[in-house]
C-alpha cells in the first residue's frame, strides 16, 4: 500500500476523549480509525473510483474533524495519544497499525420493506438475495494457501468445507461470503455473493454487476459452479451441501417466498456500486421481525438501569416463562418508567420486537423495544405463550 497523505486528530472535549485518523492511498482508499483514547480502534476502508474522488473525500472528513468537530492535529506513534502510523507517505509500506485487518467486509444498512420495494422500482439496482443465516467470511487465496477472515478482517481458523473447492481455480482471489451451518447436524456451507480481487488486480471500484458476473464466470469456467442463486430452496434444488454463488434477482416474489418459508430475510445490493469497506448505503438487509406482548417481570441490574425482564404464561398449567430480556430500544430514562411501575405492583406489559428464525427454544433472538409501545390496555394474564405457536415444544417442555 502506498500512502500519499495521513492526519491525526484527538477531540479536545474532556467528555468525548475520542481520537481519529485517516490516510489517502495511490490506489484511491481512504482508510480511517477512531474511537476512545486508549481503547482498540474502529477501522473503516472506503474505495473510489479514482484519484480526484478519493481525494475530495479525504481532505472533506479531515475539515469536518478539525473545523467542526474539534480534533486537535496530534503525532502518529505518540504513546499518550495511542494512534499508529499507517506507514510513511509516498513510500510502499504495510499499513503497521496493529488493529488493521488485511481484508474488511462492509457493514450493511438496515433497511424496511418499504424501502427495499421502492428501492428495487428505480434504475441502478442489481436486485435481492437471501439473506443468509451465517457469519459473514472472507476468502483469500495467494495460489497456495486458502486463508478465512471474519468481519473485522481477522484470520480464522474455521474454512467451510465446501469452499474448499475454490482452489481449484489455481489463481489468487479474494471473495466476500458467508458460511452456515448445511444443517442442524453439519457445518460447513458457503455461499460467496462478491469479489474484491483476481490475479492481483483490485475489483473494489468496479460496479457490482460486473463483479458479481465475473465471478459467476470464473467459478463456472471452472466447473466450481453449474449454476448461481438468488435463495436456497427458491426456484431449484438447491441445500447447501456445496458451494454456491447468491446472484441477485429483481423478481420482488422472492421476498413474500423468503417470508412465507421462514427464512431470515433480504439483502438488497446496489447494480452500479463500488464495493466500499465499512459503512455503505450500496448493500442493504431487510430482517423478517415479528412482535410479541411480553410481562415485564423485573429488571436485570446494569449500566444505565439494566435490561428488562421479559415473560410469558403458559395457559394449561399459568406458569410464567422466562423469555430472556430486552435493552435494546429502551434509555436510561425508560428504564426507569419501568423499575417505578414495578415498585407500585404493577404488572407492564411490552410489545417486544424480535427475529423469529434466530429464536432457539424460548429465549427471543435479537429483542429490540420502545417505551411507547407499553400496553396500557392488556393486561398481564392475557400474554400468554400462543403468541410463538412456532417455539409451542419448547413452551410445553419448560
């Protein structure tokens, strides 16, 4: 990596104590870090297009630290400031930074039915895939070895067994993925949905159309591939008990087929878009959430006031069914509306928004809540487990 430029900044508010830094590479990144002083840093990695683009967007985050936001230029490597040099300008240099990943995913804006229809009406859409119930997995291949990194680009240990099959291709590759479980007994499925790199050459900058079928080519020249999908299960034979490559669809049926057949949801990808490491708005995620009236039964203490307590009534025998706990949603200041209703008596009851796919036995998956969806016109006897008839075994096991 060649750096061309590097700033550092730390904000001089007491209260924030946060520090940011960037870097301007020759191949048109911007790559960041920021969080607390002394603390691991966040690192985003942002590609454009060329050199002029990069470049304005560089010195426009250095201004918006420096001129509105207050950050104090500082020296890389100073022990008391604890921000690493990403390397020597116009130099070819590693990044040094300790926290820096060698490949990083970007991270995927969630999104509403709503958006995600009116999205797929306008020009500049590749269209939708499922989303798939995994861990997002980097795959590189130097032509010798095959090596997995995780989100935060880490090397790990785990290669799905059925990407595997990928070093047939006998050329280096880097290919953005996810790996799941083929079924409840057997890991090791993968499904690669982009590409970031081929024989040397950096693919990041071009459209995702181009990328998503050049690897649909690659893997099919090969014989990796017969075919691409858009969801297991969806219009082919498809299990995942060998590789496959999720190619988009525009056929807006897939959604309510996703829906209808309990799958986790949607992604929504961007047809003319570069792939951008960290934040983007190219690549959205639409989770399949479902609602249910829960008894606030009390509060787990921590910080900001702790979690609520969620339950539900058992109708054959009334026995009160712990279904885990929400935070998410709720403020310091709603939690303690809570604890005071609980002091009086009181009984609350909350709808909880969760995901239903993720939910194992009893416990909701990824609960999410407002205060202003206290029901003040149900009482607690009425929330009962009929509300998850799908998780019914395991409410009458407990």
């Amino acid at each position: 990596m060649i750096i061309l430029e590097q700033w550092a900044g730390h904000c001089l508010n007491t209260k924030s104590d946060k520090v940011w830094a960037a870097c301007l590479t020759v191949d048109h990144q911007v790559i960041s870090v920021n969080g607390r002083r002394g603390s691991a840093l966040r690192t985003t990695s942002n590609q454009f297009a060329d050199a002029a683009e990069a470049k304005t967007y560089y010195d426009a985050k250095v201004a918006e630290k420096s001129q509105r936001n207050g950050y104090a230029p500082v020296k890389f490597d100073d022990p008391d400031i604890g921000i690493p040099s990403f390397g020597i300008p116009s130099q070819t240099t590693t990044t040094i930074n300790p926290i820096a990943p060698t490949y990083m995913v970007s991270h995927i804006t969630p999104s509403t039915l709503e958006e995600v229809t009116q999205a797929m009406s306008r020009p500049g859409y590749a269209g939708i895939t499922e989303k798939i119930n995994g861990e997002r997995t980097l795959l590189a291949y130097d032509g010798t070895t095959l090596t997995a990194y995780n989100r935060r680009g880490k090397p790990i240990s785990t290669i799905p067994e059925t990407a595997r099959v990928l070093e047939k291709l006998g050329r280096q590759f880097v290919i953005d993925g996810e790996r799941f479980a083929i079924s409840s007994t057997q890991s090791g499925g993968y499904a690669a949905f982009d590409l970031l790199e081929l024989e040397g050459q950096d693919w990041r900058s071009r459209p995702f159309d181009q990328r998503i079928a050049e690897l649909e080519h690659v893997l099919q020249v090969s014989s990796i591939i017969t075919n691409s999908i858009a969801a297991f299960g969806w219009n082919n034979n498809e299990d995942g008990s060998r590789l496959v490559l999720l190619a988009p669809t525009t056929n807006v049926e897939l959604i309510t087929w996703l829906r209808d057949n309990a799958r986790e949801g949607v992604i929504l990808r961007t047809f003319d878009a570069p792939y951008e490491a960290g934040d983007t708005t190219h690549v959205k995620k639409l989770k399949f959430r479902a609602d249910v009236d829960a008894i606030i039964t009390g509060i787990t203490p921590g910080l900001n006031g702790g979690s609520a307590n969620l339950g539900l009534i058992r109708p054959r025998d009334g026995k009160l069914i712990s279904i885990g706990s929400v935070r998410s949603g709720l403020s310091a200041a709603d939690m303690q509306v809570i604890a005071d209703l609980l002091a009086v008596g009181q009984r609350p009851v909350l709808r909880v928004g969760y995901l239903p796919v993720r939910t194992v036995a009893t416990k909701l998956a990824e609960p999410t809540a407002h205060l202003d969806d206290l029901r003040t016109d149900k009482l607690a006897e009425e929330c009962t487990t009929d509300q998850m008839p799908a998780n019914a075994a395991a409410f009458n096991a407990a």
